[in-house]
C-alpha cells in the first residue's frame, strides 16, 4: 500500500484549510496513494475554547465529516481523516479520528482517550475541560494492513499501542498537535519507544501553529 502524510499548517478559517487538503489530497493520488493521512486539527486551528463549543456539530451532521467524505471518493482514496471536534455529552466535546475508505464511506471513529492538561511556567492547557475522554481503543483494516488509531497525547501511554499489537495491528497512527514545548522535548522520542517496543512501523501527523516544527503544506509518500 502507497501511502502519503499530508503536512498543513492550518489556520482558523475553515475554508481554507479544505481547499489546502483538496490541493495535497490531489496531488497524492497523481503519486499512486492509496491511503492519505491529515493531522489532529487540520479543519481549525487556534479558535477558543468558546469558538471551538459553537462550532462543534453533531457526528451524523458534520460538514467535515461530509468534507472527507467527498474527498475520498472524489480522489479515489482512503482517508484517516486527522480530527475534528464533535458535540458529546452535555458540554462536553469529542476528539474524534474519522476514517474513510475510497469510495466515501465512514469505516470508524476513534475518540481520543488521553486529555492533555499541563501547566508548565506561564503555558496552560486543560483539554479535560472541554473534552470527554474516549474508553475504547480502535482499529481499522486497509487492504493487508491492520492500523491502530490514536490522537496526540495518547503516544505517551505505551498500554494502549501494546493492546493494538496483541489484537493484530501492523501499523500505529498517531495524529497530533503537540505543542512547541512538549513537542521539541518528547515528540521524536515517544514516536521511536512506540515503534521500538512495538516492532512496528508509526505514521504520525503533525498540525502546530506559528512554530517552525509545522513546516510548509505538503505531501511525504
């Protein structure tokens, strides 16, 4: 299976942003992929806690989860779909990993299960206050391949990779936007224990904002 990550640099706009994807999703496939993978938060990023509530839609009426759909069958390509926020429980929201296959259709939903909250000198983040935490790990078959879904702050809890490997994955994705700080210190790092101990290969996907670790959009098959 050809496979290709597409690296964005995602703003608020959300416009923008598909128009990005379409672009790499167009070029990926000129190269012969058969699955692409976006990066946690590519449809938005930097938007407000607030912004983030008013936005999130329900799953079975969400314009991204309709966005990959069209991409997928219009490229001819499967598609794990970075995240996107859904409405959950109360006030609460979903961090979700869709995955799509060629012709459009949505195979699973993985709801990320570990929640970032730190507090490091004057940076603060507390995804637990907007986010309820999935509690199922997921697994989706592409072709020979079985991959294990993951978002973020999940490669940093080894357990959940291992279960993926005992029920039979071939491969570990995980999508995710680290911040500068943790990123710079941990990401590489965490990346290669996950493969090591596991023995497998780790697609991974990265959407930072105004950091130099996000690079330019593109494509790497």
């Amino acid at each position: 299976m050809r496979v290709a990550c597409l690296q964005l640099s995602s703003v608020r706009e959300q416009e923008r942003n598909f128009d990005v994807v379409d672009k790499l999703l167009g070029e990926a496939v000129q190269e012969g992929v058969e699955l692409a993978l976006l990066p946690e938060n590519f449809a938005s990023m930097g938007c407000s806690d607030q912004q983030k509530r008013s936005s999130a839609e329900e799953q079975h009426d969400s314009s991204v989860l309709r966005f990959l759909a069209e991409q997928a069958e219009k490229h001819g390509v499967a598609i794990i779909g970075g995240t996107l926020l859904l409405k959950g429980a109360g006030d609460k929201l979903r961090n979700t990993c869709p995955v799509f296959d060629a012709r459009g259709k949505l195979l699973t939903v993985y709801d990320k299960i570990h929640l970032f909250d730190m507090d490091y000198q004057d940076e603060f983040y507390h995804e637990s206050a907007l986010i309820e935490a999935g509690d199922v790990p997921v697994s989706v078959s592409m072709g020979h391949f079985k991959i294990g879904l993951s978002i973020c702050y999940d490669l940093r809890f080894p357990e959940l990779y291992r279960s993926y490997i005992e029920e039979g994955c071939h491969v570990l994705s995980n999508v995710a936007a680290f911040t500068a700080t943790t990123g710079h210190a941990h990401w590489q790092a965490l990346l290669r224990a996950r493969a090591i101990e596991n023995q497998c290969m780790c697609w991974h996907l990265h959407s930072l904002e105004g950091i130099p670790m996000a690079g330019k959009p593109g494509v790497t098959v």
